[in-house]
C-alpha cells in the first residue's frame, strides 16, 4: 500500500529541490522519498509486464431481455429486446484478440416522453481476431431511414495503431421527437482515419425543424 501525497517542506533546510529526487552516494533524497511511495514506484515499473502476459476468456449470454440486463436504460419504454453473446478473449491487454457475436434484438422500440418509436431493431457485432465489425443496422422513423456499419481494426490498443472505416447515411429521419423539439436529417457521412487522428467527412442537412417554447413554435426548414 501507499499514498501520493506528502507534508510541506517550509520551514525547512534542503541541500536540493525536494520535490526533484537527487541520488547522492548511492541514497535517494526527496520529500517522500521513505514514505510509502515505492508502491507505486512498483506498480507503474510493471505496467508493462502486466501489458504483456496471455490471457484466454469467454463471454456468453443468451435470452437476455431489457429487464434482465443489469443496466436500466430510463429512456426506454414498453421496450423489449434479447441480447447473445458468444466470444472468446485471447491476446494479451496490449494485443486483444476476440472471435465471436454479440447481437441485440428489439422487435419494438419506444423511447420515453418523445413519439419516436422503432420496430424490429437489430444491431451485430462481429469479431475476427483483431477486426471488430457493426453489421450494417438500419432503423425506420415513419417516411424515413437512417443507416450505419463501420469496421475497427486493433494492431494494439494504441491510439494510432486503431484503423477506423464507416458510413452513416440519413434521409429524412427523425433524429429527435418531442412536444418541444422536432427534427429531421438528411445526409451521408464517412468515418476514415486511426483513433488518434480520424478522418470525418460529410454532409448532414436539417429537412424540417420545429421547436416549440412558452410562447409558441416555430418551423425552419432546409438548413444546411
């Protein structure tokens, strides 16, 4: 065990910067220097051995419905789903490699306080060692769509080792529901780059808009 922090130094006579340790024949000299810091010290020292050590696991569910999941989503409504799951871990914390599906299946969809409700909503993760794959899923809001896949490949857990590929494509889909708020979109866009630096391209463009407050609504209409 250990802790970070340390008492102050006024008053205090230092030789050197107390809070630069020094070694001076063959001691270390710095505030905190023999008060439980060499914990972490440790720790951090093996970061990257832990990184490294081979690990096997499983993950597996089947039949799961909305109510049994162990989160509650509170915008859900008179929603019901089954989530499976069957993947299989292996790598290590550095090089994850996972091969398997998870899949979650909503016949209908209903989000609380808006009008906006979705039927047969399915969504599919696939995963091929070190691909991560969204099969693509479609969602229907009266007269319109909206559409999104995208594909992650993990050389390891690096930011700039993570190659990102997707679209999402919109027409007319009613991205928000409200008795305030009202919207629908119109548009493609596509996801390019690694993690650390992604490539986003596109257009999105507002077919009808109405907001609603105290004193009455309004309507906007083809904003770009």
């Amino acid at each position: 065990s250990g802790h970070t922090d340390v008492v102050p130094v006024d008053g205090q006579t230092w030789e050197t910067d107390p809070f630069e340790m020094v070694e001076k024949r063959g001691r270390l000299y710095g505030r905190g220097t023999a008060d439980m810091k060499s914990f972490f010290a440790i720790g951090l020292a093996l970061v990257p051995d832990f990184m490294a050590q081979p690990f096997t696991g499983s993950i597996k569910a089947a039949g799961w419905t909305t109510d049994d999941l162990p989160l509650k989503f509170p915008t859900l409504e008179e929603s019901r789903g089954q989530f499976t799951a069957d993947v299989t871990v292996s790598g290590t914390a550095n090089t994850p490699r996972l091969v398997g599906a998870l899949a979650l299946t909503v016949p209908t969809l209903k989000f609380r306080d808006t009008d906006v409700v979705q039927h047969d909503v399915s969504a599919r993760l696939e995963f091929a060692g070190d691909t991560i794959r969204l099969l693509p899923t479609s969602l229907k809001t009266g007269r319109g769509h909206m559409s999104a896949e995208m594909t992650v490949v993990l050389a390891t857990l690096k930011p700039s080792d993570i190659r990102l590929s997707g679209k999402v494509a919109m027409e007319r889909f009613q991205a928000l529901a409200t008795d305030a708020l009202r919207t629908t979109l119109t548009g493609n866009v596509t996801l390019a780059g690694t993690a650390a630096a992604p490539d986003i391209a596109g257009t999105i463009r507002i077919d009808e808009a109405f907001y609603r407050n105290e004193s009455g609504g309004r309507d906007i209409q083809a904003m770009a």
